[in-house]
C-alpha cells in the first residue's frame, strides 16, 4: 500500500499527521507514505499500532517535517510542556522506517530543552534523515534503531536516552562551546548503548570544547569506533557530569578515532580504549540483532 502527501494538493493528502492517521490499525502490509517537496509545520505522532510505515522524502534538503515547542511551551492545560511532550515527531510504532528527509525543532537555540524526534519503538531505522534542533534534539527512549548516512545536529546532550542504537557512517554536529554530544541512559543489563560506526564529528564555527557525553545515568554506554572526530572535541573527551561516582559505572570506550580530535593520550583515565579483538565485536549485526536477530535493511522500500 502507498500514499502520497502533498502539501500542495497532489497527492491523497495536504498532511502527514493526516496520512497516519488513515493507516489502518494493525496493518498486516507495508504502507508506504511518500512526502513530496515543502516544508511540513505540524506536530507528529505515529502509535504504537502504526506498525509497520514507511516514510520516504524527496530529500532532507526539501522535504522538512518541523514544529517548534520547547519544554517551557505551554499545554493545552495551561502547563508546560516539560522536556518529553516539547518534540515534533513521535513514533512509538515498531518496524518503522525514514528516509530522505528532515525532523527539526526551530524553537531556537537558549530556550531549554526542545526535542525534535522522539523514538520509542523497536526495529525502527533511519537512512538520509537529519535530525535538527538545540538542546535535546533526538530522544531515542527504548528499543532498538539504526541510523545510516544521518545528520544530527544539536548543542547539549542531543543524542540522549536509554535506546540501543547503531549510528553508521553518520555526521555529528555541535553548535555550541561547550556543549555536548550524548547523554545516555543506558540499563545496566543492556551491553552497548549508543554505538557510532565510521562517523564524523564536526563542531559549528568558532565552536570548541565540546565532549563526546555525559551520563545521564549510571551504565551509561557509548561508544565511537573509527571515528572522524575534528578539533572541537575536547581532549578529554568525557564529563562526569559533576557525579564522580559515574565514573565507576559509566561504559566509554574509543577505537580507532582519527582527526584532530583525536586524542587517545589525553582521555578521561576512567574512558577505555579498546583493544582490536574489543573492537571487531562492535558490528550492526551484534549490536541490535537481539533475540530475533535483527537486520536493519532498506532494499524494500525503495521508491518506486
């Protein structure tokens, strides 16, 4: 099954909140939703009995899916929005794909936090999407993702949550001094956490001192393996958070890194490196094949 949207009268629908919602409950096919061109200001969310939906953009650079609330946005009770109903996009629905496309959130940079993609579902991946905001940009909050060929840009603790997931050949961005890249949650019996394959980390301009994470919580884990990492990255590369007692729990390893930032001499003593046989266990398959083993996979969904 396919649907179009358009914002322009094209296609079966103007919105995409409108396409969702027209997915039948429980699908037992694939429903493709294909978004053309332009630039969709609307608040998102796909159930958790969506599963199953496949969006497709034309591009990242012209298909754009964004709102704007922040954490201190008022509700519709008149109280704000706090942290995690502050995003643009939610999808709870397991077996969820993106492609080709952008999820911001331009309520603007100092404004607290402001999510942008909201994930809490299992088996859910995204190829070509780029993910925008500030503070809080992607909140993976369960399950497993993969995330191919992405941009996420953010300033502090952008990439945060409790999610196993796997950032393969992705561009990392801060664009704040000072800021941070991730801020994980993981659970003490889940081994990995956040895993960065063959990434790029890239500070804005004139940006400098930026870390590699926090922990949002003890056992946090995350991990860059051959990692392009420029001269932003501050040569310790991680933060305790103010929370020594984190530095005992917390999962930090590295293999691999090159670039400027780069600097496996001047890491935190409490981070590891890792060592080559260490290092060949960070795969996609190992990583999130879990019980059912689990291989991320766009070949059928391809545009027509």
């Amino acid at each position: 099954m396919k649907v179009i949207v358009d914002r322009n009268g094209g296609g079966h629908y103007r919105a995409v909140q409108e396409a969702v919602d027209a997915v039948p409950d429980h699908s037992p096919e694939t429903v493709i939703i294909e978004i053309g061109n332009g630039v969709y200001r609307e608040k998102i969310t796909i159930g958790r009995n969506k599963r199953g939906i496949r969006l497709i953009g034309e591009s990242p650079e012209s298909t754009v899916l964004v709102f704007s609330n922040n954490a201190h946005t008022l509700g519709s009770d008149g109280q704000p929005l706090g942290t995690f109903r502050s995003g643009s996009f939610y999808n709870y629905a397991d077996d969820f794909i993106a492609e080709n496309l952008t999820i911001r959130n331009d309520s603007g940079p100092r404004t607290g936090q402001a999510v942008a993609a909201f994930i809490e579902a299992d088996r859910a991946a995204f190829r070509n999407v780029r993910f925008e905001g500030d503070q809080d940009t992607l909140y993976i909050a369960g399950g497993r993702q993969y995330f191919e060929n992405c941009c996420i840009e953010g300033d502090v603790d952008f990439i945060f949550g409790p999610a196993t997931a796997v950032f393969n050949g992705c561009t990392i961005v801060c664009k704040r001094t000072g800021g941070y890249l991730t801020a994980a949650n993981t659970p003490e019996n889940e081994p990995y956490g956040f895993v960065f394959l063959d990434c790029f980390v890239r500070g804005g301009k004139d940006v400098e001192r930026v870390f590699l994470g926090r922990p949002w919580r003890d056992f946090a884990a995350v991990a860059f393996i051959r990692t392009d990492m420029d001269a932003s990255v501050i040569p310790e590369g991680w933060h305790n958070w103010g929370k020594p007692e984190r530095e005992a729990t917390s999962r930090y390893a590295e293999f691999g890194s090159r670039g400027a930032g780069a600097n496996p001499e001047a890491r935190a003593s409490w981070a590891k490196r890792l060592s080559d046989e260490e290092a060949m266990r960070y795969t996609v398959n190992e990583v999130l094949g879990g019980q059912d083993g689990w291989t991320p996979s766009f070949a059928s969904i391809m545009k027509a």
